[in-house]
C-alpha cells in the first residue's frame, strides 16, 4: 500500500517555511494583554538590559514549550532557526546557558512576582470575558473551584541542591499545586523540597488565591484531600469561601458514624459519566479481573455505599461545620471464596449547605480530574523536569514553562463558540500542540508586517482564525503597574 519509492530531496531557496505556525497568535495575545509589560514591570533580576529584558527570557523559555520543546537545550534549535527568529520578529533570542543563567538569579520574592505578573493577565481576561468593568457586570465565574494539591517530581541528578527523599522513596522535589478546576488554568505553583509535608505552605498560597479570584468569583470553594484539612484556618476560611476537605478517618469519627441510627445512611447511586447516545455495545471482558481470580490473588471488591453527615466543630475552631461520612461496603475474596466483609469509612468536612451528602461525595471526587493538569505539567508541558541545579531556579522554570499551559486556556477564552472553548480546555496539551502550533507555515516578511501563511488544514482552524480575529481586535486597559 505504501507505494513512494523514488524519494527526493531539494532545499528550497524561496518558501521559508517552518512548523510553529501557530505562534503567532500567541505572540500577539502576549502583547494585546500586556504580558511583556507587566513582567517588566515587576520582575527585577537583570542589573543591565543589554539586550534581553526579564520578558524576553520568560518569554522565551514559555515560547520554547509552546512550540513542542521539552528541555532548555531545545533554545540551541529555535535560536539556530531564522524562520523562527523572523516569526518573532527578532534578531535573537537567548541560548539555553544564558536561559539557565536566568533562573538562577531568581530569589522567592522574584518569583512570587513573576506569578502575580502573570495572575494579573488572567485577572484582565477574566474581566474581558464577562463584558469589563463598567457598571454593574457580572463575575466572570458563579463558583470559582480551586484544587489543592500537592506532587512528587523525581530526580536522579545528586547535585541539584534542595531535593528531599519523600515518603515514597523518591528523591526529588515536592511541587505545590492550586489550580482552577473552571478553565484549568495554573494559579500557584511552588517547588518544595521532596521530603516536606504535602501541606507546607498551602495556607500562604490559598490566601493568595482568595484574593485573587474574589473580584471574578461570586463564590469560590477550595477542594483538597485530608493532608489540607488545615482546621487552624478554617474559621478565617469560612468567612470569605466554601471548602470541601478529606479528613483521616480516626477512631473517634469512626466510632461517631457507627452510633448513627441505620436510617440516617442513605444507600449512593453512583451516576454514569456519560450518557450513551448511540446502542450500547457489548463491554469486552475485563482480562484483570479474570487473572485475579484463577491466580487466587486478593481482591477488594465493591458491594455498596452509604452515606450520613453529622456536625463537628475541630478542637482549633469556634464554629461547627458539616461532616460527611461514606460507609463502603467491602468484599474481600481470594478467587471463587469470599474471605469476609468489611467496612471502612471515609469522611469531608465542609462548609457547603447547598448540596446534599452524596452531592458533597461526588464534588470531593470531581477532584481527581487535577491529577490531569499535574500529569500535563510534568509529561505534557515538561514543567516539573527540574532542569537547574537548585530548588529555586528550578521554581522559576516551573513558572516559566507552565505559562505555555496556561495560554492555552487564554486561547480558549477568545473563542467565540462555547462548545470550542470547553474542548479546548479539557484537551490535553499534545492534542492542543497538533491542532492549534504546529500548523505547518510559511513566514512572509514585508516592511510593516509579518504574514504566517498556513500550508495545511484541521479541523480546528476555524476555531483558530475566529479566535485570532479576536486577539487582534482586543481593547484592554493595561495600566501601567507600579514597580514593586
């Protein structure tokens, strides 16, 4: 079938073409929404600017991920690269060792900076989305949910100062992730030792995100498992956002929900992801399942669940909140032969009133989808591949490269269809890669403008051009920051 056998190659010396043809609407985004200057603005670590600015290497490293780079030594093809250069508009762009260089000026005041740079431009586009500031507009989200979370980057480099053995013997780094479970976007970011508890500064970085999103949320509720159940703070917490935390499952909130009356659990029904548009097809036989049973392996199955609630003020707090408690009903089986049954208990604490207990179960599971936006940052995006040699450049490149996932979800605001918009920010980032950068392009020079002149076609450019159109009309006050 694959008949192409007399195969040529030619250089051509007119079509300077290159694959990122998706770059350029980025490039102007940046601009429109005043990224550069806001960077400048607040981003102190060069003594001299001779010729790079602080945004010109942010920038930098952010554009060498968009465009499918995974390492810092990917600069050396793009700087090497006069299309790319001319798709930019610039005559140079830093090396990988200047670009290293870089992070390791940064101290955590520089950084913290770099990220309200950046939550600044989101705070204008949530503003742009919702029709601006003038009169009584609406915010931009109704609930505005924040996951909390935080992850393990492994490392095998022995040099890279500030890295920790976790509890699960890795050495490594502890990134902390808040990220906006609405568009996706990244809010707080900061590396950690390896071996730190997985709630370290979480407080700090939750208050910050509260201020951030409290001009565009008319409320805002905080998911995170039992290691952010922060009692200390959830008094202050409650006044300004709703919460739904896991909390460990003790003796004594054990020994609460067995007390329960039997009608006080009311049986979960689980609810299908999806709904089934088409006829049901046969389901394949589960091969896992099968082995586990003829290698008489150990196996937990699942019979049912209940849930009941019951009220409990922590021994740090004034108020009295809502505690959801889940009984699972286990099966314990060894091939054909049921062992025992068992029981065991998980329960949430919140301060939502508007849903109902196995509503509160269900919000709190929603949250696993975050586990995608760590798996995009760390294999997608390539953020947390701790490329420096100590905890904070390594910081700063993590913020750097994590503004590339970010811009895709800016991209999806400026769509005009809902149904894009969502797609979009559900896609993972290769997916997003192939359909909106790597277009393949031809760049045309002329004495005021520069044309990207797309060579092929997907499905998703109408989308694109749409959203383009957009991004070039955009009228947003940028006021000038004041310098930190």
């Amino acid at each position: 079938m694959f008949g192409g056998t007399n195969i040529h190659y030619e250089m051509s010396e007119k079509t300077r073409g290159f694959c990122c043809g998706g770059l350029g609407a980025f490039v102007k985004l940046v601009q429109q929404v005043g990224l550069d200057q806001e960077i400048d603005a607040r981003v102190h670590v060069l003594k001299r600017h001779l010729p790079y600015h602080e945004s010109d290497h942010v920038l930098n490293v952010a554009y060498n991920v968009l465009t499918g780079g995974v390492r810092l030594e990917d600069l050396e093809l793009r700087r090497q690269d006069e299309v790319y250069l001319d798709a930019l508009g610039t005559q140079r762009i830093p090396d990988p060792t200047t670009a290293g260089d870089f992070t390791r000026r940064f101290e955590a005041a520089d950084i913290l900076q770099l990220i309200q740079s950046i939550n600044q431009v989101q705070s204008r586009l949530w503003d742009w989305s919702c029709g601006g500031k003038k009169g009584k507009q609406k915010k931009r989200f109704k609930l505005a949910v924040v996951d909390v979370d935080g992850t393990i980057s492994e490392t095998l480099g022995e040099c890279k100062a500030g890295i920790g053995l976790s509890y699960k013997g890795i050495w490594g780094y502890a990134p902390l992730l808040l990220s906006l479970a609405n568009t996706k976007e990244v809010l707080y970011l900061e590396n950690r030792p390896g071996n730190v508890a997985s709630h370290q500064n979480a407080a700090a970085a939750m208050d910050r995100v509260i201020g951030l999103l409290e001009p565009h949320a008319e409320r805002i509720c905080f998911r995170g498992d039992t290691d952010f159940s922060l009692t200390t703070h959830f008094d202050c917490w409650s006044e300004r956002v709703d919460f739904v935390f896991g909390m460990d499952a003790h003796q004594s909130f054990v020994q609460r929900a067995e007390a329960l009356p039997d009608k006080a659990w009311k049986e979960v029904a689980r609810r299908p992801k999806y709904a089934v548009k088409t006829a049901p097809r046969q389901k394949p036989e589960n091969v896992k399942e099968r082995i586990v049973r003829e290698k008489e392996y150990r196996n937990i199955k699942l019979t049912s669940e209940h849930v009941a609630e019951f009220a409990y003020r922590p021994t740090k707090c004034k108020k009295t909140y809502r505690m959801v408690a889940l009984r699972k009903n286990l099966s314990v089986e060894k091939g054909e032969q049921v062992l025992f049954d068992d029981l065991r208990y998980f329960f949430y604490i919140t301060t939502r009133t508007d849903l109902t207990a196995e509503e509160v179960v269900f919000f709190a599971n929603e949250r696993c989808d975050q586990e995608n936006v760590i798996e995009q940052l760390k294999n997608g995006v390539n953020a947390m591949r701790m490329p420096v040699d100590n905890l904070l450049s390594n910081w700063a490149y993590m913020v750097m490269a994590s503004l590339a996932w970010n811009m895709k979800a800016w991209l999806a605001v400026m769509m005009p269809k809902e149904a894009s918009r969502d797609q979009v920010m559900r896609m993972e980032y290769r997916q997003f890669l192939h359909a909106f950068v790597l277009l393949p392009c031809q760049i045309v020079k002329t004495g005021r403008k520069i044309v990207y002149r797309i060579l092929g076609y997907n499905r998703w450019l109408p989308d694109f051009f749409a959203a383009f159109a957009r991004i070039r009309k955009l009228k947003i006050p940028i006021p000038q920051p004041a310098p930190s």
